[in-house]
C-alpha cells in the first residue's frame, strides 16, 4: 500500500470489519489532482452495487481552483470502483445473505500511481461495544503516557 491520502476513521469506530478489498476507482482528472492535494473527506462514504457494479456513495473530492473553471463534477457524486467480478459477488452476496455492509476505508496511491480504495466487509457495532472500544483507547493512551513520564534511575 502507497501513501495514504484520506483515512475514514468514523468507519473504524462504528463498524466492526470482517474482510477488506482493494478496488480501483474512477475519477476525472480534475479530481486526481484534488485527491493528490489531499482534498479528500471519506467520512460516510460507503459502497453499494447496482447491477453488478460497485458504486461509492458519499465521498467528497473538493474542485480546486487551478483545474478547468468550465467542468466542475459534483463534488459527492457517486464514483465506480473497479474490483474483480469474483469480489463483486462475493460482497453482494455476503451483503444480501448476512445483512452486512461495505465502507471505504481509505484511498491512496499504489506504486504504479494508480488512486485505489481499500473498502471492506463491516458489521455494525451496537453502543455498548462503541463504550468498549473508547474504554481500550483511553487505557491505551493512559499507557502510553504512564510509559512516557517513567523514568529510569
């Protein structure tokens, strides 16, 4: 995996993931260059397929200034991603069977320069087990900064 330009890190909090994928994604040139300035927010994004494509929903790639004035994408428009047709219908059927969801996880460019989505497999976590994880994370930090402030003598 190459740089990583936008995390969703709400993704991680309120799912549980079970199996990830990496999928290409179709974007307009205007938008490469935007996602290379990192102007990339995937807070809510998430993935459906319709008639046997993968789709992202909710992702926002800002315009910037510099590109063409005279064509501007939307924004949060819904983007084709670019998996394998094994994958498509493992996620769909996985989707359909066991009531699952697919979210994107994050984007960034591989070693050939091309943008890719990692997307995965997730399961909703219920708020007893979203207490639990904030539980984890502050007990981790609390750690981290006992271990920081120890000295040795």
């Amino acid at each position: 995996m190459g740089e990583t330009i936008a995390r969703n890190k709400k993704a991680l909090f309120d799912y549980e993931i079970l199996e990830k994928f990496e999928a290409g994604i179709v974007l307009a040139g205007s938008e490469v260059k935007a996602v290379r300035r990192g102007r990339v927010n995937l807070k809510d994004s998430f993935v459906k397929i319709i008639k046997g494509e993968a789709f992202l929903f909710g992702a926002h790639i800002s315009h910037l200034d510099t590109a063409n004035p005279y064509y501007k994408p939307n924004e949060r428009r819904e983007r084709k991603l670019l998996l394998h047709l094994k994958e498509i219908d493992k996620l769909e059927q996985k989707v359909a069977q066991d009531g699952l969801s697919i979210v994107a996880l994050s984007l960034y460019f591989n070693a050939k320069n091309y943008a890719k989505v990692q997307i995965a497999l997730a399961r909703g976590k219920k708020l007893h087990d979203k207490r639990e994880t904030l539980k984890q994370k502050d007990a981790a930090r609390e750690a981290q900064s006992a271990m920081k402030n120890f000295q040795y003598k």
